[in-house]
C-alpha cells in the first residue's frame, strides 16, 4: 500500500504542477467525475477500419437481431438438451414469456422458461444494442427494444414494490434476493437488477428514453429500501456485475440533475453509491454471531469468503470475479480509497502475472467455471468467452485508474483473440469455452447458458470509446483502429484521425488537428510485444527484431516508453501528423518454467494476433514440433477467412521430416469445418 501511496502522490503532486505551469487546456472543465483517464462517449468517436468495420456491420446487422431473436425462442436448436427441451415443451424457451407471466400476474406457478439469468442476458443484450445504436442508428432495432421494454416495464407493473426477477416471482416468490433459505448464486435477483440498471444508462445515453431508466430506478429504490446494513437484509450479489452497474446509475444522475425530474419515484443518487459500496465491502462478512443480520454463504466461487480488501489472488467463478474486479476498479475512480486501489491492482497482477492463458482466456477449470491456482495454465482449460471480456473490462478500468498502457495490452489481448474467437465470422454462432487445443470444438447456434453472445456484444459496442481517451494533460491513443474522434472541452477541441491497416499492417497515420495551436502531450501505446515485453510479469516472453518507429510530421522522434506510452509534448497544430510503426513480423512466445502444462512448449503471434494449427491447413498437426530457429513468413491472404495473414513455416513431423505449416489467427478456427487444432506445439 505504501508503495503504491507514495508513487501515486508523486503522480498527482507532478500533474497539479504541469497543469499549474502552463497547460490548461483541458483543466478548464474538469468535471469531478474526471477518472485518472477519461474514455470518450462513444457520441465523440467515429470507427473507419478495415479490420473492424466489416465486422461491426456483421454484429450491428446480424448479430444483435440473431440474439434477440434466440432469447424469444425463434431458432432451430442444435444442442441435444435444447432439441429435447423443444420435444417436451412443444416449442422452444422464450426469455420474453417469462415477463409476460408475471405481468399478468402469476406468481409461484414453477414455470419459468430458461435459466434464473435470463432476464440478465436480455438486459445485457438490450445495452451492447443501445451502444450499437449510437455508431449505427437503426429506427428498426429501436423499436424492437421499445417492444420489450414495455414488456419488462408491465412486469414490473405487477408488483407493488416495483421489484422484478422473473425466476423468482415464478419459482421462489418468497425469497427474494436469495433469502428465507434461497440462493442468489442460483437465482441472480442481483445480477439481472444490476444487468437492468446498465441496460437502462445505455439506452438512455444512446436513445434520451426514459422508460427502461424509469423501471431501473424504482427497482434500484426498492432494493435500497431492502438491501445494506441492519435492520436491512445482508445480501451482496450472487454474481458480480451489479457494484459497476448502479455505480453508473449514481454517476448518470449526479451529472445529469435535471433527469431525476423525468422519473416517476424520487431520486437520491447517493444512494446507489452507497449500494455499490455494500456490495463490495459486505464480501465476507455473513453478520453477527447472534445470527442478526446474518447471511449464510461462506464461498469463494461467489467471492464471499473474505473481505475483498484481504483478498490477494483473483479467485472462484471467472466471470464473477472479473466483473466484481472491474466495479472494485470503478469505484476506485469515483473514491480514490487506497484499500479499492490495492485490491483493484493485485487481481490484475495476480491475473495476468500468473493465471492468464496467451489468448487473453481466464479461468482454466471447467468445474465451477473457476480461476486455477498460479501457473495452472493448461492447454485444454475451460476459458468461458465472458471470463475473457469481463477481464478485459477490468484492464479498461484499471487504465483509467493507473494510467498505463499496460492494461490496455491486455484489453488488446482479449479483443484481437479470446474475444473475437467467440464467434463465427458469419456472426450467429457462438463458442462457450475457448480451449487452446481441441478435436472436436463446434460453436452453437443456442445454448441452454447462452451468456456469452449478449457479453460480445456488450464489449464490441463498447469498444469505440475506448480507442482515445485524455487528462488534464494528454490525449490517449490507446488502440490501433481506423476511427476519428473529436475531444471536446470548453476552451478547445481536439480533433484526431487515425488511419491504418492493424493487425495485418504495423503503420498507423495519426493526424492531430486542435481547433488552435495548443501545447499538450499526445501519449501513443507502445504494446508490449512490440518492445519484447510480451507480459509485465514473465508469464509469457517473446521477442521482435525490428524496432518501433515514431514520426512527427516526417520527422522521426526518438522512442522513450514510460508506463506503456510514448509521450510526444509539443505545441500541436492543425495538420500535424504521427506516423508510428509497430514491428508486427511473426514471433516465438515462450511460457514462464512454471507453467507445467506447457513446458518445452511454443507458440506464434504476430502483432497482437495469437496464432494456431488447424487440421483443415495440418493434417499432421498431431505430430509437429517447431524447431525454434525456423524462419516464419507472414502473408495477407485477402481470399482467407475474410482476409487474414497467415503464418508459414517448417514444422518437423514424427520422423524429423520438414514439412511446411500453415498457422492462423486463432480467433478464425472452426470456420471452415470443425477439425482439430491447437495453438501451442512441441518446441524442437
Ligand atoms: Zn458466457
């Protein structure tokens, strides 16, 4: 703590000084809401990329509708559970059915259709739509989500509290957040009012719509009313997610005072701050001996089994961890408490140090969806698709927090691999697990859990605003993706363009036009790869040749990297122009010695682009090993997968013969088939 204490004073100490000196061009006004970093709005930032854009349309076209359409039951099953589901029920599960019930008012009938989160994931998938809305407007898709929410909204009608979780007004009505012998493990009352709140501040923010905002904020009421310390019930969420969510409430309101007027309940946005606060300082505390105030849970699977703040290692359910890691982290924005900041640090480094697998994946054991201990990195390992984004949630919020590129390198890691691999590329089907080897993988079409969809699209929509962001004294390049941005204060205006060719090309042109010349600092990640710093910590190491170039109108600028950027301080004019070169030539990642399961082991990357072996380009892949001398040619197929580089190479077979290999992305296996692959090979 002292450390961290002592560096970040220096921090503030230095930025009061630079902002006192002479540069107050983005001081002037600083909302108190102003993070370490600030992301843009996603109102502020425009995507033109060749990598992104296409798939974008694919997600905002396709998939969104795809989503919408499985949650109300209109898709032809293609998991056996699912088809024999259809078989007994004579149609297929319908989230939407489940508010249709209790708005009519049924109660207790034990008829629900899907799992307890259900409502969670139409709530998630509502906000990944709401953020989609604001890059792509779409008056048929807005309409669409004006229809379920009137839907949800007559739910929540039909109960006097304005409470609403559909599982357990049909199943369980009498306990409520898990109490009176429930289990908000299983029931998410919780987390579907947290996924509810967050659906409702996006589609406000993207729509101006009150409606869903209103449904949220009479269920936040309630549950404030309910929930927090005695005479009120202990419960702290079965699934993380919501301490972030109605921190977001708490802001929105906070900033935007004249909403409140707009709702139908009074508003005291304190409120759901303190909620968030509860939820997050209440983890392993069950009440008093007396059995008073008490809850009955004691588990790590959950992160109830000790305070979060005594807590060193990221552990249990890897989604829930991630996301209660990531409101530990935003609320660390909003407080500044050293004890938020410390935890919010060591998860991540425990994390990325030593439980991270080279795709970005989280969460190495199947039973219980959990984190394995240090070092447990296998190759067949579970790594659900939302343990990897939840996970890069946290590395965006810890960037805002600690201002380093570091996070960002992660958030990249994810995006480009455990991410992407989600999904197909014709954008309607989906991976659950994304192990690093497999014979058999087949994405789906729906899932009896199908989580994962609503949580892509929940971060591919989000994902524009995280491209810039800015301080009092810089603006932030974070990510390499074709986009415009305008960063707008009240004394001056920074517009930014950037165009590149990223992953499949290292140049990135990034012009800088303030509205009048003006001495700020631009700050340009420089990813770790790029520098040979293949993770902070040694979990993973590697090497490039070719060094990362840096050029400030034609002029090349010696780069110093410093907290994963390169600062260029300068007084910036209209038409100035960065030219930055990555090396992204094919490289040899080596695993740490402690990771057992992989030891002697390699893999390939290029760029941020974590490469593999499918069968379907292999037909002896079982059998290669890779000589760590070979030389690795990178080529952009535009006919391949949608145009991707490949990697091509001499591997050695089973009789030490040379035959020549053909790796991929690993996000594109199992588009042309399922056939056997895998990521990392025997070294040679
Ligand atoms: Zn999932």
């Amino acid at each position: 703590m002292k450390r961290i204490l002592t560096t970040r004073l220096i921090r503030d100490v230095a930025a009061s000084v630079l902002m006192l000196s002479s540069n107050l061009m983005f001081a002037q006004s600083a909302s108190p809401t102003l993070h370490r970093i600030q992301p843009l709005s996603l109102e502020q930032v425009r995507v033109n990329d060749q990598f992104w854009s296409p798939k974008l349309k694919v997600w905002d076209s396709k998939t969104v509708y795809d989503v919408f359409d499985k949650l109300e039951g209109k898709y032809e099953p293609d998991r056996k559970d699912l088809i024999d589901e259809k078989a007994k029920l004579g149609r297929t599960r319908n989230a939407f059915l489940n508010f249709d019930w209790v708005a009519q008012g049924k109660k207790n009938t034990g008829e629900h259709d899907g799992p307890p989160w259900y409502d969670g994931l139409v709530y998630e998938t509502i906000r990944g739509a709401a953020d989609l809305l604001v890059e792509y407007p779409d008056p048929k898709l807005e309409q669409k989500i004006d229809g379920y929410i009137d839907r949800i909204a007559a739910a929540q009608a039909a109960d006097p509290d304005g409470y609403i979780n559909t599982y357990t007004t049909l199943v369980k009505p009498n306990q409520r957040w898990g109490t009176n012998g429930g289990d908000d493990k299983w029931q998410h009352d919780i987390y579907n009012a947290g996924m509810l709140i967050e659906a409702a501040v996006h589609y406000y923010k993207a729509t101006g719509k009150t409606k869903l905002l209103d449904v949220a904020t009479t269920f936040s009421n309630y549950i404030y009313q309910q929930i927090g310390p005695a005479p009120k019930a202990n419960v702290i969420p079965g699934h993380g997610g919501p301490e972030e969510a109605i921190l977001k409430l708490y802001w929105l309101f906070r900033d935007e005072p004249a909403l409140k007027a707009k709702m139908s309940v009074p508003v005291n946005e304190n409120h759901y701050y303190t909620m968030a606060r509860f939820w997050i300082e209440n983890r392993g505390n069950y009440g008093e001996k007396d059995g008073s105030h008490a809850r009955k849970s004691d588990e790590s699977y959950n992160q109830d089994h000790m305070s979060v703040f005594k807590q060193k290692t990221i552990e249990g359910h890897a989604v829930r961890a991630t996301l209660l890691a990531t409101g530990v982290a935003a609320t660390a924005l909003e407080n500044k408490d050293e004890r938020y900041v410390e935890t919010a640090n060591n998860y991540w480094d425990n994390m990325i140090g030593k439980r991270m697998f080279i795709t970005g994946g989280e969460g190495a054991i199947a039973d219980g969806e959990r984190f394995g201990a240090n070092h447990f990195l296998p190759e067949s390992a579970y790594l659900e698709s939302c343990a990897a984004i939840g996970a890069a949630f946290f590395s965006q919020r810890m960037n805002e927090l600690e201002a380093d590129g570091k996070y960002i390198d992660e958030l990249e890691r994810v995006l480009y691999n455990n991410l992407l691999s989600s999904v197909s590329l014709d954008g309607s089907h989906y991976f659950y697990e994304n192990p690093l080897v497999a014979t058999d993988h087949k994405r789906w079409a729906w899932h009896s859990c199908p989580c994962c969809p609503p949580m892509l699209l929940k971060m591919v929509s989000a994902m524009p605003g995280f491209i810039y962001a800015y301080d009092k004294d810089a603006v932030y390049v974070n990510l390499f993706i074709g986009s415009e941005a305008t960063i707008d204060r009240k004394d001056s205006k920074v517009h930014i363009r950037q165009m590149t060719q990223y992953p499949w090309k290292g140049e990135s042109i990034i012009e800088v036009d303030p509205s009048a010349s003006k001495a700020f600092t631009v700050k340009v990640r420089i990813p770790g790869w790029a520098h040979s710093l293949e993770n902070p910590f040694g979990l993973y190491r590697s090497q490039v040749s070719e060094p990362v170039s840096l050029k400030v109108n034609g002029k090349a600028i010696a780069v110093h990297i410093q907290n994963g950027y390169a600062s260029l301080h300068r007084t910036w004019k209209k038409g100035d122009r960065i030219e930055l070169s990555l090396p992204i030539q094919p490289r040899v990642i080596t695993p740490n010695d402690s990771i057992q399961t992989i030891k002697g082991k390699v893999a390939l990357a290029a760029g941020p682009i974590v490469y593999g072996f499918e069968g379907v380009d292999n037909p002896e892949l079982t059998t290669y090993a890779l000589p760590v001398d070979t030389s690795l040619q990178l080529t952009y197929k535009p006919g391949l997968l949608n145009g991707v580089n490949v990697i091509t190479g001499k591997a050695t077979d089973k009789s030490s013969k040379a035959v020549t290999f053909t790796a991929i992305p690993f996000y594109t296996f199992g588009n042309r088939g399922v056939y056997p692959y895998k990521v990392w090979l025997p070294k040679q």
